[in-house]
C-alpha cells in the first residue's frame, strides 16, 4: 500500500492526475463532498506540469513563452514562487486555445529594493504578442490586496467566456497552481 501523502502540497499534488483524467472540472467530487484538496486550482509542481502538458495538443509553444515570461521577470528583481493558469487552456477538448492566462505571484529578491514595476509592465506587453496574457502579483505586499486579486482572477479564469457582459457567470473550468519553488533559479 502506498504512503498517504504527509503534507498539504503532497496532498494537494496527488488530485492533480485525477483532474488531468476528468479535464480539470472545477469540482472532483460533489461540491458538499469537496475541499481545497479535490477542487480548484489544482496543485502541481511546475516543472512536472510542464513534462505533462507537453503532451496536450496545441500549447508547447505557450508554454515555452511562459517560461521565457518566468525567466525573464528574474531580470527586474522578482522571483516567481508560484502561476495561476486558467482560461481556454485548461480546456483539454480545445486543441488550439488562443493564449494562456496566468498570474505569476512572485516575491523580491533584491534586499531593501522594490520589483521594477515599469520593466515587470513591458514585460506583460510584451509577453501578450506571445500570447501569455499575464499578470504579476508580489506575495509581499498587502495580504488583503493580494487575496482580493487572487479571488477575482480564480473567478474571471473560470468562467464561461460566453459571458463576458453578464454579473451571473457560469464556472466551467478549473485552474491550476503551479509551485515554481523547487526550480533552483530563483
């Protein structure tokens, strides 16, 4: 028998290959059944998500622009702890989305000195021509801000597009969190 999973990230982590089979729902089981271990976003490890979805038609070339993305932001002061991905690319029946959507949460990581706000502003220009629709959010600033900012985006990632005008979404879709800590670049 295997070992149960000792911690939340291990447990968390273990829901990912279920919500890959079932097409990331954004519920596992019935919503009373659920918890933050078996629902969205779903907890992976970045550098394993990347081996996976590889394998899914039309997003290699996505992620590799989001790669670039999370490297590049390391250049302006910032190291990326953690992506939000949602949108049509988490929509496995879609073989070509248009683009990814993601948050990068990221924290400083020059001592006493601030991210730069302006080259992390270019950045997202210019990661939107390589259509990674991204955006950055500091781990270390307002917990409050940062709550409120993760709330809405797990909302506007989720929702059925086809609502764009409308204050009564659908959620069809579930996101996943991606744990960039053990990638030994930041």
């Amino acid at each position: 028998m295997a070992e149960a999973p000792s911690d939340f990230a291990s447990a968390a982590a273990a829901c990912f290959d279920e919500a890959v089979r079932a097409g990331f729902p954004a519920f596992l089981t019935p919503v009373a059944d659920s918890s933050p271990l078996n629902a969205t976003p779903y907890l992976a490890h970045y550098a394993e998500f990347r081996a996976i979805a590889r394998g899914w038609s039309g997003r290699g070339l996505l992620l590799d622009a989001m790669e670039s993305v999370r490297v590049r932001s390391g250049r302006h002061g910032v190291a990326v702890d953690a992506i939000l991905i949602g949108g049509s690319f988490t929509e496995r029946a879609n073989s070509a989305p248009k683009d990814i959507d993601c948050v990068m949460l990221y924290r400083q990581t020059r001592a006493g000195r601030a991210a730069d706000a302006k080259a992390l502003a270019a950045l997202r220009i210019e990661a939107k021509r390589r259509k990674v629709d991204v955006r950055f959010l500091p781990l270390d600033a307002d917990p409050l801000a940062l709550i409120k900012s993760l709330c809405y985006f797990t909302l506007l990632f989720s929702k059925d597009k086809h609502a764009a005008d409308r204050t009564d979404v659908r959620i069809v879709r579930g996101l996943l969190l991606l744990d960039c800590r053990r990638l030994g670049d930041t």
